[in-house]
C-alpha cells in the first residue's frame, strides 16, 4: 500500500527523503550539497528567469537614470558617459554583493523563488557572496557569451553549481526546501527589496515626468511663412516664422524682441554705436559681451567661436550654455559689425530643445539686415 505512494522519479523521491530527514543534516556543515544534488535540469530555467529580471531592472533603472542626468546637465559628454557607466557597474556589483550576501536573494531570485545559500543553508554572507560577484563578471555577463558558461557548469555540475558557486562554496536552492527565516532576517530583506523598488519607481516617475515636460504638441507647427521685425528706429530688421510675435517682456530691453508664444524659445537684438564704445575690434567686444553674458547666468560655459559673415557683414558666432532659477538654457549669439554700429543678436532657447531649435533660431539670426533709407 505504502509502495503506491512512492514517486516513480527518483531526483523527487531523493528530495523528499531530504526534507523529510533533514535534521540528520544538522551537524553536516555542507548539506545543501545534498539537496541541490536532487535537483534536475529545471533549477536552470529558474536561475536563468532570475538573471533575466535582474538584468531588466537595471536596464530599466540605467535609462531613467540616463534621462535624469541628460535634464540636469543639459549635454552628453565623455566625462559624464565615464562616470554614469562606472556607477552603473557599482551599483550593479552592490546589488548582487549586498543583497545576495546578506539575504541570499535578489530580486529576480525572490520572484523565481530560490536562494543563494552556504552549506548550511544560510546566506552566504560578504565574504563567499564576493567571490561570487566577481566571477559573475565572467560566467553571467550577457556581453560575454550571453550566460553560456554558467548554464554549462549547473547542468554538468553533481550540485548545479555554476563557476562562482564552486569557487565561493554556495548553492542555489529552492525557498520552498528551506526551513522558515526568523522574523529579524524577514524584515531586514524586506526593507532592503522596498527601499529597491523605491529608488527604481522614483527614477522611472521622474523619467516619465520629464518626458511629458519635454514633449512638443502637434497644435503648435512651425509656420514657414514669414514676416519681417524692424527695430523702433527702423536701422534694421530680423524676419521670422509667422507663429512668432513681439515679446512685451523684453521690449523695453532691447531694440526688437520676439518670442514663440507656443514654445520657449526667443530672439532679440540689441546695438551699440561705435562713437560711444571708442577704438573697438569686433574680437574685442565679442570679449566683452561674453564676459557679461557669463555674469548674467551660473555654471556658464562659452562655446567655440567662429567667423562669418552675415548679408554681407562681418560676424562671429558662438553659443553660451548657463542655468538661470532653476532652468537650464543655450543663448546662440551672433555679434555683427557694421560701418556705424555693433550689433548682438541672440537667440535664447531650454537647453534640453536647443538641438531641434538650432535651425530656426541660426535662420532668425542669419535673417538681419540694416535698412538703407
């Protein structure tokens, strides 16, 4: 009668026997050996899921941290690329070293259901969990044949050990074969999960808050009809989009001022008479202007320089980034000489759209002229 129950399959019936006597394993500092030797080929697909999910929640947190940075600094460049991957790389060696260490788990093993432990069933603690880690690099980076060797070694290994298993002396076995965890190491796996998922819903929320902030609608087009701005004086003229107007804000400020009601982006020009400003170069007063235009925003950089030549007068053209409050923006400037008089004409624009504005406002400044009477 009792035979009727026993399974056909024997990994199953070697698992039971396991759980069922297991507390003659007490004294045996290395009887997870012997549960994971019951295992079949499954255990891979769970470990497999596991590397999976743990893999997309840092592609994931990666990218909204990505945006993140991209709205705060306003530019890509080498440095920051530098500094982004290397925390990156620590954060991901933390994540497995702390958590795995201390819990046994991550959160693709808490999901899939199995955990890291030493021979006695317990997490692994710092020690054996950095060996791990370390050799993660190697036979679980999907850059660096995809997983393939640490699928190899569970499958040809007696335990189902992969190699930073082997070198560190763990295991990875199924929660439902483990003796219940005290309530002090529930709670602080608990907080670490949730302090986790904390920080990943608070990247992705604010990525998604800066998306939305970011986003243009249809409703506003740009009109490729035109219409001309003459300065009050009517000395000279800039021509731009129809959907553009006059910017009451900046009148009083400079001698035309335009805006784009529907998108912030502005331009305004502003002269100065070379009777009053003496023996000046253009290289000179292009100095000076950048001088004061640096004062007036934080954290200014002037880009390079380049001379050019507008309808016919001479020109250099250059861009300064800056944050002014708490908003980050790019001022494309272009300094024109004439016979008489300097001319700033500056094209104002959020940082974060200058790449899509570039044209328009380059097209704006390249429009002015000097009315001949």
């Amino acid at each position: 009668m009792d035979e009727q129950h026993i399974s056909h399959n024997p990994q199953e019936t070697s698992r039971q026997t396991y759980i069922q006597h297991g507390q003659n394993y007490g004294v045996d500092p290395n009887r997870m050996a012997a549960l994971s030797k019951t295992y079949g080929n499954s255990t891979l697909f769970r470990r497999w899921g596991a590397t999976v999910f743990d893999c997309m929640f840092f592609v994931i947190g990666y990218i909204c941290f990505f945006i993140s940075v991209i709205q705060i600094t306003d530019r890509w460049f080498l440095p920051l690329a530098i500094a982004t991957r290397c925390i990156l790389l620590i954060a991901f060696f933390s994540y497995y070293l702390l958590l795995e260490g201390y819990t046994g788990y991550t959160l693709g093993k808490f999901v899939f259901r199995i955990k890291v432990v030493n021979g006695e069933g317990k997490p692994p603690g710092f020690l054996k969990s950095l060996i791990r880690t370390l050799l993660r690099l190697i036979d679980t980076n999907p850059l660096l044949m995809g997983g393939i060797p640490a699928g190899i070694s569970v499958l040809v290994t007696a335990s189902r050990q992969r190699i930073g298993d082997l070198a560190a002396g763990t295991y990875v076995v199924k929660v439902r074969d483990l003796e219940p965890i005290n309530k002090k190491t529930m709670k602080r796996s608990l907080f670490i999960f949730f302090t986790a998922m904390v920080i990943l819903g608070a990247s992705f929320v604010n990525a998604i808050f800066i998306l939305a902030n970011n986003y243009v609608p249809p409703e506003a087009p740009v009109n490729k009809k035109e219409q001309s701005y003459v300065s009050k004086d009517g000395r000279f003229q800039i021509t731009a989009p129809l959907d553009w107007s006059t910017d009451p804000d900046r009148e009083g400020k400079a001698e035309i001022a335009i805006f784009n009601p529907y998108i912030q982006k502005s331009v305004a020009v502003v002269s100065n008479s070379k009777k009053e400003l003496g023996n000046v170069t253009l290289q000179h007063y292009t100095k000076k202007i950048q001088y004061n235009m640096t004062k007036e925003f934080n954290l200014s950089t002037v880009g390079p320089s380049s001379n050019t030549t507008i309808h016919g007068y001479p020109a250099i053209e250059f861009t300064i980034k800056g944050q002014k409050d708490v908003n980050h923006y790019v001022t494309h400037v272009a300094i024109i000489e004439t016979e008489n008089d300097y001319y700033q004409v500056l094209g104002y624009t959020p940082a974060s759209k200058y790449s899509r504005f570039k044209k328009e406002l380059h097209d704006i400044i390249y429009s002015f002229r000097e009315v001949r009477h």
